[in-house]
C-alpha cells in the first residue's frame, strides 16, 4: 500500500520503520517546527498541506490509500483535517492514540486544567516554575516572573530575560529529573496530557520531591475514528487491511 503517516512523534518513526521494513510505499508529513528532526524510514515531506480541502487534493493527487494520524496528542489542527479529508476522499484513517496520563496512579494528586490559559493561572502562584509545555505555547505563560522552559528548540519570539530555557530531547530518567527539579529550586511542574512513558519520569520526580503539578488536558478525538494506541497495532491494522484488499 501508499501510506500517509502524519507525524512528528516516536510512535510515527516507530510505524513507518515498520512499514517500510515490510514492503510498504510510506510517506511521513512533519510540520516543519524542528529544523533537524530524527532520522525517518521511507519519503518525508515537510510544510503544511492548506487546509482539510488542500489535504485531500494531496491525497488523491499522490494515490494514497490509508492515513495514518501519528502526530502529537495537542497536534488538533492537523488531526481535524485528516478526519474531514479522509472523509470527502473516502479513504481509511486510522489514529494512533498515545493513551492519556488521566489513568496514571498519580493522576488524582495533580492539578487539571483545560486550557494553557487556566495553567498559567494557577502556576502564577508560585515563585519558580518548570514548563514542559513545548515552545508552540510559551506565549501563554509570558505572565510568569521566574520560569525555566524545556524545549527542543528556541521559539521564534525571544523569552522574557527572567527565564531560563532549557534545550533537551527526551527520554528522561525520574533521578535526572528530581536533580533538575532540585537545582531549579522549582515549586510547580506545569506540563500537557502527552501521556506515553517517553516523558513521563518528569511526574514520578515531582511526586517524589513534593512539587505541585498542573497538566493540561487533551482535546477528544472523534469517536468514529478508529485508534490504536501503539506503532505495532497499527502495523497490524494495515497489514490486516492490505490482505483482505489483495484477497
């Protein structure tokens, strides 16, 4: 088959290595917000498509028979495209869901929110701050007076002077964590429902240093797109797919 993985994350790499590996024509589609994103299997394109009716133009125009959505859990511009393209094109998407922090043992302990906004609200109340919330959402938090900021790289607007950024790629271990929890002097972790284990030491080391954690929700995904919530389901679900279709 010709695939489309929207993508941009580990689970997208993780499937298109897989794809390819079995014979599979794979395309991966990145936003283009990393300038030297990690090594992809098969073809990349990078840029925007214009929109749910330029995405389906794109589809038909480059004979593409399923769409995988493997983009980033707040990635919802993109995400809502894909199901409105896929459904004027009559072509399958599938979603791989990277299941939410909402079912993690210390979820109950944490601070939800609904909105970048309402996160900045609360985190105002304390004196240092470690935002976790990638470089795309800075702008909301400018408020702040002492932040330290974790990102891949700088955002295009400058960071207030008081802040701190911090330049890294996971994945994390909780005792690199606590250490940077510690020398921050933090008192608020402020991060988004990414969920996966990739990122999730960050919240064992707050629990575990007594530092409040405010976590932004996610939005939901349409109930009739089907989802998986790993690489190798979706493998799985294609490769199903492709059978019954040469059969």
């Amino acid at each position: 088959m010709k695939i489309l993985i929207l993508g941009g994350t580990r689970e997208g790499r993780d499937l298109a290595e897989l794809l390819v590996a079995g014979g599979h024509d794979v395309i991966t589609s990145l936003a283009g917000r990393v300038t030297r994103p990690a090594h992809i299997a098969g073809e990349v394109r990078v840029g925007g498509f214009g929109g749910a009716e330029g995405l389906a133009a794109w589809l038909l125009d480059n004979g593409i028979e399923r769409v995988v959505d493997a983009t980033h859990p707040f990635a919802e511009k993109i995400s809502a495209n894909a199901v409105t393209a896929c459904q004027r094109t009559g072509i399958s998407l599938l979603r791989i869901a990277r299941p939410s922090w909402e079912s993690h043992p210390l979820a109950g302990t944490w601070t939800w929110v609904d909105s970048h906004d309402a996160a900045a609200a609360v985190a105002a109340q304390y004196r240092k701050v470690l935002l976790t919330v990638g470089r795309q959402q800075l702008d909301h938090y400018r408020s702040l007076q002492s932040a330290a900021a974790r990102m891949v790289e700088l955002p295009e607007n400058p960071l207030p002077d008081s802040w701190q950024p911090l330049l890294e790629r996971g994945p994390f271990t909780v005792e690199s964590e606590k250490k940077l929890l510690r020398d921050l002097g933090a008192e608020a972790l402020v991060t988004k429902d990414s969920g996966g284990s990739l990122t999730a030491a960050k919240l064992t080391a707050a629990d575990e240093l007594g530092i409040r954690v405010i976590v932004v929700r996610r939005a939901e995904v349409p109930e009739d797109v089907p989802q998986v919530s790993a690489p190798e389901d979706a493998a799985r679900q294609l490769g199903i797919a492709a059978h019954q279709t040469s059969g």
